[in-house]
C-alpha cells in the first residue's frame, strides 16, 4: 500500500495498477491509473526522495524502468546485462544519484541513476539474485540470493575509515 486508500499492484501483463481501495463494506476498489512496461514484472519499489518526489523502480524482461508515481511519466529505461524473467529485482537509492540490480546471474551492479552507467560489480553469492533494497540511510543495502544467503553490502565502501 502506498497510502491507505491507494494500493498498486503489478501483473504478468507487464501493467502496473493504481487500485483505489476503500475499508467501507460495499465499496469495490477501483483502478485510477496504470502503467505498462514490455514484460512481466519481476519486482517494483516505490522510494521518496528528499525532494518530497516519489520514483517508482520497475524491474521488468531485461530492463529497470524509472516513474514519477504522480505523473506516471517515464523518467528512465536502462537495458541491463542481466534478465528479471525468474528473479532478481532493483532498489534505488534514497538519494536517487545511484541503484543497484540484480537478476539472472551471481553478479550485484551498481549503476548510475542519471546515465545508466555500471559503476560496480560484486560477487557474493552463489546463486541467482532474488531481492535487493537499500536500507532507509542509504548507508547499507542488502540482497538476498537462492543460495540461501543474505549479503549486506556498503554504499560507498571508499569512506570506510582505515584504522
């Protein structure tokens, strides 16, 4: 749920929903708008930035698509060198300069949000990547992989003080 009355949903058609949803007995929820990418989608995440706007990821086929929420406009589609068919997913930043992806293969990229350009690539698991998302700081972000494991990774690994 975005808000108590809004509810978005996303299907094997490649269409997200805008459901309007009422706690009132009787009152069938209602579609307000929608959004279609070119293939199932695999994972969405709705991140509000500091600015007060509200991007929706989509990780859909081969591509991680970005929406303003509120005008439903594209803002961008990046082609990634993975597939969201069976798994994996993307998370943005809390900044919204960075995300990260990860998919079909054992790989964790890091790309940037302005020009789609890799900036980083990890090995850490041994299994398809299933799920990622940054912690709220942006500080951290963690992923989740069939192999069973759980990595949690830092953002900016540069900054780490050296003792």
């Amino acid at each position: 749920r975005v808000t108590d009355e809004l509810l978005l949903a996303a299907d094997a058609d490649g269409v997200i929903r805008f459901w309007k949803v009422s706690e009132d007995e009787g009152e069938a929820p209602e579609v307000l708008d929608t959004i279609k990418v070119d293939a199932e989608v695999r994972d969405m995440e709705l991140v509000k930035l500091a600015d007060g706007q509200l991007i929706l990821t989509i990780a859909a086929g081969n591509k991680v698509s970005f929406f303003d929420s509120n005008t439903k406009e594209l803002i961008h589609a990046y082609t990634m060198p993975i597939h969201f068919r069976d798994e994996g997913g993307a998370s943005l930043h809390p900044a919204g300069k960075r995300f990260v992806a990860g998919g079909s293969d054992l790989w964790v990229r890091v790309f940037d949000f302005d020009n789609g350009q890799e900036l980083e690539c990890l090995k850490g698991h041994h299994g398809p990547i299933r799920c990622l998302r940054y912690a709220p700081d942006g500080k951290t972000y963690a992923t989740g992989s069939e192999d069973g494991t759980i990595r949690l990774w830092k953002t900016f690994p540069e900054d780490e003080e050296v003792q």
